[in-house]
C-alpha cells in the first residue's frame, strides 16, 4: 500500500490566510493517523500578487501553530523544488504534448477583445465563457483579425461532454458548473494555477487533494487534465469555507481573522486556535469540543467533517482562550507573556532573573483574570514598571483619588507598621483601619483609591496581593505621591 500524501498549497501572496492553518490542520490530522507526508508547496506563479516576505511568513504562522510539514521549500525532499516558480520548465512539455493531442490551443486574443466579447454575451443574456475565437487559427489566420496580440496562451478545449460530476471524500457526490476553455499557459511563459497544480500533484505523488470549497468548480478541469495527461486522479476533499458571522466567506480585506498573524497579534494561545479551527469542521465522537490535535488526529475521519460552512464565532475562540491560559504551567505562560510584555517597554529584550520571579509569583493572580495575552501588560504593568515611570492613569484618578486623602491616610498609617508584608497581614491591617471599626467603608470602595495610587489602574489583580508582590517600599511611597 502506498502512503498517503497531502499537501497544502498556499500561493504568498500577503498575510497568511486563516484557511491555510485550517487545511493544514484537516491534511495532517489524516497524515499523522495514516503515517504518510504532509508537503507544503508554494504556489507563487501569480507575479502580480506576490510579496516577498510572505513566505517566512507562511513558515512562522504555521509553526507557531505546530503544523509542522515534511518536505517542503526550506526543508526540501524527494520532489523538490517546492516553489512553483523554481519548476517553470516542468509545466511546458506537459502543455505542448496537450496542444499535440489537440486537447489545447494557442489563444492570441487581446485582452480588450476578451472584455468586449464578454459584454457583448452579456448583453445578449447568453452564458459567458470564451468563444473559440482562435481555436483551429493559425498564428497567421489569427493575425488578420480584430484584437490579435503577439503572445499566444494556451487554452484547454474542454469538450462537450466533460463530466462535471465527481466523487468527494468529504461530500460524496458533488455536481460542479460546465467549466469554460481554461487558460493553462499565461502569455509570459508561467502557468496557471490550474495546470502548475495537477503537473505538481501528480509528479509530488499526492494522494488526496484538500483543499476549500471555492476549487469545486475548478477541478472537473483538473481532472480532466489528469485523464490526458494519462495520469491516476488523486482523491479530493473539498472543506467548506469558513465564514464571517453574517455568512458570508471570511476574508483578509473584511475580517482581520481571516489574517492568520492577527491572531497571534491579539493575544491568543496556538493551542486555542488549533482547537477552534478542529471544531469549526470537526466533532470528536464524544462530543468533547476541548480536543487535542492528537485527540482528533487519532479518532479522524473524514466522514465527520461538517459540510455547511462553519461560522468563525469569537467568542467560543475567547471561551477555548481562557480554558488554554487557565491550564498553562505557571513558566509557561510566562514565557508566553513575555513578547507582549516586552512589546509594551515594559521588559527589556532579556527579562532578569527578578523580573522573571516577580512574573512567576504575580502569574496565579492573573491566570484566571486574563482572556487574552494583550491583557498582560495592562495587569502587570504596576509590578515591572522603572519606579521613576510610575503613573497613575488620568481616569482612574478621577475616579477614584479625588477626596481620597482620609482613606489613603489610614492606609498609609495602617500598613507602615505592618512588619510580615504577606497578603494575610496586609488585608488585616487595611481591614481594620478602613472598614467597620475603622473608617465604616464597604471593602470595595475603601480599596479602589488605594488600587488607583498603587497599582495606577482602576483594574488589578486582587488588591492585598498585588500590594505583596510590589513591596513594602514600592507601596507607601506611590500611597504618600498619591496626596497623604
Ligand atoms: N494556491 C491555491 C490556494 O492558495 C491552492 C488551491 C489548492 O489547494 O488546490 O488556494
């Protein structure tokens, strides 16, 4: 038995899209349960659209997400290169054996005789698609009428019965629209999606084509190339296209969820994507919906992938977020909060040795208060902060110092003698100087002026044990600069 071999596909053509993450995690979910490869390829024969830095890009995104590949660009293999662009003079034997066997054709049409022949079918309510101008021309015949161009492309000419019904490994039978005379060859030399992927599918040794739903329609073309060339079809499985809560499909211009980098931007842990991109097309037998990678890996089929366009909801994303960070081991999530933590200044490139153990000791008072990691900074921001940067923000002062003097009075009177600085004697000693037996107040509104001058923020973690970690010291002066 052969093993099975997928790949992904993704063209570098900007951010990565969310649906090379999704794909890729269905491929190697297969993969790994049947023990075969999983390729990535980059198809970059769109010159037009291509961005240079796309490709690390594509690396970085799925690493992060431990998708992890086994022959590819940067990796190499048996069938490299890996880049279309570096396979150019793969693709053209293949097109001229089609033109040979008259299942192709040279067009010169220009692309103005192109637009103006589609307008007119428009006009005239007829199906649009290429009218055969230049089929059975010569260059020469061709030449002597209207909108010739010098540089030919080649077209497929699909033939009046092409089947256009075809067996999906995830839908069953699937019925594509009648496709029209497909460019295979551009004027400048490159090939088209269409043919650079059946050449590659077939030559890399593929043996299931997954890909999103929009390709339906293109791979009755596909398959038809394969049955010329005289080559065996892969398998197909066509996953449905993630979709924006109104429904609509998701993509970069719209949605910046569908930016795979926008994710890690904001805070979320990879873990937590992986899981919601499993459950936006898949269901553990059990029901579970909080899964492993390997979970789904070992229990896949492609029987129980949804067919109906899963809607991209954030906030079930938000729900598997805080689930990930509450299980995270306490360095872990430090290290996680690092980048964010340095992105905001308030660690340097290097974290010291203190500064790390302060993070470790604040980590179980914000696990459970943080849904993203972005929120970090905003929660530890009164513990790393250089004394001298120390600011109270403009709104919590407002809100919560002015007329606070009495209550930062008898904090400040309350805690200097205070000698075992733990969070059990701070709360005793605040306790009794401000709530009943002292000043009379509620806990709440005795402890959000001291939260504002300390902690400079109407949010913290929970108020005696933030006044812990920060120090003695670090405490009374930011109380006494607060108006004592
Ligand atoms: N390059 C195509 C894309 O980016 C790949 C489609 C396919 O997998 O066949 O969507």
């Amino acid at each position: 038995m052969t093993d099975v071999r997928l790949r992904v596909a993704p063209s570098p053509t900007g951010d990565p899209h969310v649906g090379t993450a999704y794909v890729s995690l269905f491929c190697l979910a297969f993969v790994r349960q049947q023990g075969g490869q999983f390729v990535l390829r980059l198809e970059d024969t769109d010159r037009a659209r291509f961005r240079d830095d796309s490709e690390q890009q594509i690396y970085d995104m799925l690493h992060w997400l431990s998708l992890d590949w086994d022959e590819g660009p940067d990796k190499g293999g048996p069938y490299a290169p890996y880049r279309q662009s570096e396979r150019l003079e793969t693709y053209r034997p293949h097109v001229d054996k089609l033109v040979a066997d008259g299942r192709a054709y040279y067009c010169w049409c220009t692309p103005d005789r192109l637009q103006e022949m589609r307008e007119d079918q428009q006009k005239r309510k007829v199906p649009t698609g290429y009218d055969r101008l230049c089929y059975g021309k010569t260059r020469e015949e061709r030449a002597e009428l209207p909108g010739a161009s010098d540089a030919a492309v080649v077209r497929m000419l699909i033939p009046d019965d092409v089947s256009l019904v075809f067996d999906d490994v995830i839908r069953g039978e699937v019925h594509a629209p009648r496709p029209d005379d497909q460019v295979i060859l551009k004027a400048d030399g490159f090939p088209t999606y269409h043919l650079a992927v059946v050449v590659d599918d077939h030559l890399m040794g593929i043996t299931h084509v997954v890909r999103g739903e929009e390709w339906i329609s293109s791979t009755p073309k596909h398959l038809l190339l394969f049955d010329w060339l005289g080559w065996d079809r892969p398998a197909f499985a066509h996953m449905p296209l993630l979709r924006n809560t109104d429904k609509s499909k998701i993509s970069k211009r719209k949605n910046p969820a569908a930016r795979l980098t926008w994710f890690r931007e904001v805070g979320y842990l990879p873990e937590a994507l992986v899981n919601f991109l499993d459950l936006l097309g898949y269901s553990l037998p059990s029901g579970e919906e909080i899964f492993t990678f390997a979970e789904m890996s070992a229990s896949f089929d492609w029987s129980r992938v949804n067919t109906v366009g899963p809607v991209f909801d954030l906030d079930k994303l938000g729900w598997l977020n805080g689930h990930y960070l509450r299980a995270l081991a306490e360095d872990d999530l430090v290290r996680r909060m690092l980048p964010f933590l340095q992105t905001a200044g308030l660690l340097g490139a290097e974290a010291t040795p203190e500064q790390r153990a302060a993070l470790a000791a604040a980590v179980p008072l914000i696990q459970t208060r943080m849904a993203l990691l972005t929120e970090a900074p905003g929660l530890l921001r009164f513990l790393l902060v250089e004394e001298d940067d120390f600011v109270v923000d403009p709104a919590a002062a407002e809100k919560s110092l002015v007329g606070a003097e009495p209550v930062l009075t008898a904090a400040v009177t309350a805690l200097e003698p205070v000698e075992t600085w733990d969070t059990e004697h701070i709360q005793a000693a605040l306790d009794a100087a401000l709530l009943d037996g002292g000043l009379g107040l509620k806990r709440g509104k005795a402890y959000a002026p001291i939260r504002a001058a300390v902690c400079g923020s109407s949010v913290s973690p929970p108020l005696p044990e933030s006044l812990a970690l920060l120090g003695k010291d670090r405490t009374l002066r930011r109380l006494r600069a607060a108006g004592v």
